[in-house]
C-alpha cells in the first residue's frame, strides 16, 4: 500500500480547452477517496492520469513518493476496475485473474493461492473454470475486483464500476466494497458521479466540477460544511436547500422574512450583498424547537417516501424540500410554519457561490 | 398452443409454401440446375468438335482426369497457389487493419488507400503487375538495378518459378484488402478498456496482440479465410492476363484448365468433369472451414 499526491495536475487536449485545472491532492496510505462529480467534471481523466492511461500535461503525481509521470501502468504498481469489468472474453475467470500475475512471472503455485483466495473472499471460487460471458454482471465485475484483489498492489482505482449494474445489486456491491477495504486496509481510489457511493463508502471525498477541484474533506464536513453552492446542490438527497436572500444588518432578509446570524463572522460581506442562504431539508422542521426562528410557507408539493415525506414548500419567492414526518398530510396551498434554527444555515455569496459562514452546528 | 395451432393451420402453411417458392425456385435455377447438369454433362463425351456427338461414357473422364498430368499439374498449381496466397493476404492484411487502425487524425484516407486494390478489377491488376514485372519495362527490374543489384534483367514472366512467384505476389496484393477490411471490422469490435486492462496488468504490446487482438480477431480471419480460400480455389483472372498460364503451363490452375478445355478445346463433357473436380475440392475446404468456425466461441 501506498500513499498518492497530486500537485498541480491539469490536462488539455490539443494544448486548448483544459479538462483540469491544477488538482492538488493527497491520498492517505490505506485511505478510501472518492471523486465524485457530474459527468465531465473530469473525475475519470484524473483517475486515468493516475494510472498511466492519460497523459499529464503539467503537475506531479507521485505514488509511494515516486514521482510517475513518465511510467508507464505496468510500472506503476496499481490495479484499476473499469467501469464495463474489461474482462478477457476468451479466458476463464481463473486465467482472467492470474493474466496480471502470469505477466509477472509468478511463480503457478502462488498464483493459485492468490486466485483462490481472492475468489473465496469474493465469493466466486465455485465457477472459476468458467468464461466472463456466463456470468451475471455483479458476478463479472466480482471477478473485475479479484482481478485487482490478487495483484496485491500498491493502489486500487475504480472507474464508477457500479454504474452498470442495477440498484439492489449496485446497494449489496457497494456494501461488499466498503468490506473489502476494511479487510485489505487498502489505499483505494474510486470515481463516481453518485453521491451516495461516495458519502457511504469514502474516507474522504473530492467534490470536482468542471476540472476544478471543488472540496476536498471527510463526507461529514462535505455533508455539513460545504464549500460552495456547488457542492451544496451536488450532495445531499434532496439537496441543501438555497435560497436569494441579503445581508440586512445582523441578519439575512429573505424578502421580509429574516434570519438572524448573531455571532457569525461574514468577512468581506458588505451589507445590502446578494447572499444565498442553505439549509438542508432535514434542518426545516414544522414544529418549533430551541432558538427556532418561524417562517411563513405554504405547501406546494408531498412526495411520500414511507418513512418520511419530502415536502416543497413556497417560502416567499422561493420553492424549499423540507424532510417531514410521514404523517405529515397537508393538502397542496395549506399555510403551514417553518422553523429553523439560525445556527444550521450556511450562507454563500450569490456570485462567486463560495461559503461565507458554514452551519455552527449540525 | 395458439401458435403452434396457427403454424398447423394449413392456409397459413399454403401460404408459407407459396412465399418461399419464388427463392426456391431462383436458387434451383442458378445454383441447382447448373451444378446438377454439370455433373449430368461429366458422364457423356460432348466434344462440340470432332467427336462422335453426345455420347454417355460413364466414369471414363473421370478415369482420363485420373490420368491427365496437365489436370494434376493445374490442381498443384491451384492448390499451392491457395497455400501461399491465402496465409500471406492474411498476414499482409492483419499487419494493414492494424496500420488502420491507429488512431490517425483523418481515417477516411487510410481506409480508401485499403479499399482501392480491393475495388480494382481483377484483370485490371493482372495487366498492371503484368507491366511491373515487364523484363524491359517493368519498375520491379528498374527498381532492382537502382538498389545496385547488376547483370542481366530478370525475365519475371518467361522463367516458370518466377512468373508463379510474380502472380502469386499480384494476387497478395490484390487480395489483402479485402483481408484488411474484414479483419478492421474486427479490430474496431474490440474494446479499448481491455487493452488499458492488460496494460494496467502489466502487459507489453506484443503480449496484448497475442492475448488479446489474436484470440479476440479469430472469427474474423476465419471469415476471411473461408472467403478468401474458396476465391483462390478459383482463381483465373490474375494468372490469365498476366501469363495466360504460361511459360509451359508454369502458373496454368484449374479454373484455367477448364476454360481451356471448354472454351477453346470445345470438350464439354472432359471440361465439365474438371469443374465437378473443382467444385468437389471448394467442398471439401468449406466443410472444413465451417466446423472450424462452428467451435469458436
């Protein structure tokens, strides 16, 4: 195992439009990175540049403390999962497995126990005599990470290997990976533009957008504490509710209704600024509790969840997802109280979208 | 049930009978027929000058091919030129689909210059190489004498091992496009992650031809060689304008020895048993190819 740094990386094509802009980066030795983003944010061109598969164009990536710009993957000792498996069609899932190792001049037997051992872990040790077309996709791409598994590498990668398989088997997948690296204790790399993947199983997370990098933080602080707008929008099923408001005084104005933030600092806000004021749907509750402050709303919308209902509510000129209790069953125009404690609202200046004061509480 | 009623219901089977009849019928015409009477025509002596009219003879020409050296030198010729030609396409073609295959900026270049020698007529390319190897004229000598080699000219087309060697090297070049083109279409099918998984494996470019391109193309070459076999079985056109068959029958094949017999010796019945011959060997290769295909994966 080993740790990985980026400094400065950044990719262009042609030497024109940049596909990242100077990413720096730290992975931990056995930590569990996620980068997540929407799609062509460049969250997989930097995992390939990792792995030798793309070019860098300017930066460092050093992994071990090796510089290995100019290495190629099979010297770069790592193991990546793609996301369609890329297994061989025409061998076995044994000869799938031991290609790596073969390539590598390990000695049969220990090729044999590497396989079995991983095939046992990932539970497909019964059909190892079988070809990849027999198989069923979460089987096949068990078979993408014992592939990985046997190398025994210094770094995994994992290019959104879930994606292709559907939502109960993607669930029981994910489960099975966050296992595994607890097993392993490996430093592992994983590219997905789904934020649950990434809240549930990183370590830390990189919130990219358009090649830069937005975030870099533990799913709790990203959760919490996010950056920017950006970030705020991305994670968080719904999302973090935001809202145009202005700074007045102490205050944020959300047109006539307003939101104390005594004891925030809001350097470089001057007042009368253009804010955006987030809350997460779970922090908008319909019962007051504490140093709640009331707001006036009226229902639009109920989406029953079962064990909750996701509630859109009209909040002067804007539209809030507030997370109710399933018994809530107000009809759409009912007048209802919001409240909200002041000390879980993130601001965020409207242009720039960058945070000016983070939650004090959650 | 209700299907299997509907299929049973005999209106509905009139009515299949009566779709299929019009290709049935076309196939017997231009395929059945033909075969059947060349076959039928084997058996009877049918010079169509000076001999004793339509006469049946049973197996006597075949007893005469059995015997006829020029018949078994043509077979050796047709067969060798198979043996050469066909492993040299396909390794001249494969080493082409991979050039084409690179990832060049404009690929519609690269693919007409593949699909020119293949769009080219046959006869074509025989007097142009014919040309070529002119012992006086021809840019293979011309070429030869710049690169220092000196004496006298070689005399591509009047010396038997060199003429079969000048229509063989036409042949390659006529044919490797079309192997070409087949094995690209086979090339583009095979995904680029595993190459980056191989790579990532730790596998040098060769190792990833020979673990992956080979094993991956293997349907196609043998799709390229079924057709390309059972094309040089029959191969006429190249040789015909080249060499005619010559220097003494040196590049003379089957196909030409038919149209020989046929055609300019009017012996239809002797002519036709050599094609039944032909069609016996193209048969037997087919058989073979598609057992073989039948297997891969």
């Amino acid at each position: 195992m080993a740790d990985v740094a980026l400094r400065g990386v950044s990719k262009s094509y042609d030497g024109r439009s940049d596909v990242l802009h100077g990413i720096d980066l730290d992975v931990r030795h056995g930590e569990f990175v996620v980068f997540v983003g929407p799609s062509g944010c460049g969250k997989s061109t930097l995992l390939r540049m990792i792995a030798g598969l793309e070019s860098i164009t300017a930066g460092e990536v050093r992994i071990g403390g090796q510089v290995v710009n100019a290495l190629p993957p099979r010297s770069r000792d790592i193991a990546m999962v793609f996301q369609d498996y890329a297994l061989y069609p025409h061998k076995t899932l044994f000869e799938n497995m031991a290609f790596g190792l073969r390539l590598r001049k390990t000695p049969e037997d220990e090729i044999r126990r590497r396989v079995m051992d991983a095939a046992k872990l990932l539970r497909i040790d019964g059909m190892l005599d079988r070809r990849p077309a027999a198989l069923s996709g979460g089987q096949r791409q068990r078979v993408a990470i014992g592939r990985a598994i046997v190398r025994e590498p210094k770094v995994f990668l994992f290019d959104e290997p879930l994606s292709n398989l559907d939502a109960q088997l993607r669930n029981e997948m994910r489960s099975e990976i966050k296992r595994l690296h607890q097993r392993l204790g490996a430093t592992i790399i994983y590219v997905t533009h789904d934020q649950v993947e990434a809240m549930t199983l990183a370590d830390r997370i990189a919130v990219l957008s358009g090649g830069h990098r937005m975030q870099y933080d533990t799913p709790d602080a990203i959760y919490h504490r996010p950056a920017t707008t950006f970030v705020a929008g991305f994670i968080g099923a719904p999302p973090m509710n935001l809202v145009d408001c202005r700074l007045d005084g102490d205050a944020a104005d959300l047109g006539g209704v307003r939101v104390p933030l005594a004891s925030r600092s809001l350097a470089g806000a001057a007042r009368g600024a253009a804010l955006k004021l987030g809350v997460r749907p779970e922090n908008l509750r319909l019962a007051r509790a504490g140093a709640d402050i009331a707001l006036p709303a009226a229902v639009c919308l109920l989406e029953p969840l079962g064990a909750e209902v996701l509630v859109t509510l009209k909040l002067g000129a804007a539209e809030v997802v507030a997370r109710c209790p399933a018994a809530f069953r107000e009809p759409p125009g009912t007048p209802v109280t919001l409240y909200v404690d002041p000390s879980h609202v993130a601001l965020f200046d409207a242009a720039s979208g960058t945070a000016l004061s983070a939650p004090s509480a959650h | 049930m209700a299907i299997l009623d509907r299929v049973r219901d005999p209106g509905e089977r009139t009515l299949a009978v009566v779709l299929l009849a019009p290709a049935f019928a076309l196939l017997a015409l231009i395929v059945v027929y033909p075969i059947g009477r060349i076959i039928y025509q084997s058996f009877f002596d049918a010079r169509l000058s000076g001999g004793h009219g339509h006469r049946f003879v049973g197996l006597d020409n075949y007893r005469i091919a059995f015997h006829d050296t020029e018949f078994w030198t043509a077979t050796w010729h047709t067969v060798a030129i198979t043996l050469i030609t066909v492993p040299a396409a396909l390794v001249v073609g494969l080493g082409l689909a991979l050039l084409a295959n690179l990832p060049f900026r404009r690929r519609w270049p690269v693919r007409l210059a593949l699909l020119l020698p293949w769009a080219m007529p046959l006869a074509f390319a025989g007097l142009i190489f014919a040309w070529f190897f002119h012992t006086e004229y021809g840019i293979v000598n011309d070429v030869v004498r710049r690169l220092g080699a000196g004496g006298e000219p070689t005399m591509w087309l009047l010396r038997p091992g060199w003429a079969f060697a000048a229509v063989c090297v036409t042949i390659v070049w006529k044919t490797s496009s079309f192997m070409a083109l087949i094995l690209l279409a086979g090339l583009t099918m095979i995904p680029r992650s595993l190459y980056e998984a191989a790579e990532v494996d730790g596998a040098s470019h060769f190792q990833q031809f020979r673990e992956i391109t080979l094993p991956m193309l293997m349907p196609s070459i043998v799709v390229a060689l079924i057709f390309r076999t059972i094309t040089a079985l029959q191969t006429f056109d190249i040789p015909y304008t080249m060499t005619r068959g010559g220097p003494a029958d040196a590049t003379e094949t089957l196909a030409m020895l038919i149209h020989k017999t046929t055609i300019d010796y009017l012996d239809v019945g002797y002519g036709s048993t050599l094609a039944v011959a032909m069609f016996v060997l193209s048969l037997a290769v087919t058989t073979v190819y598609l057992r073989r295909l039948a297997r891969t994966p």
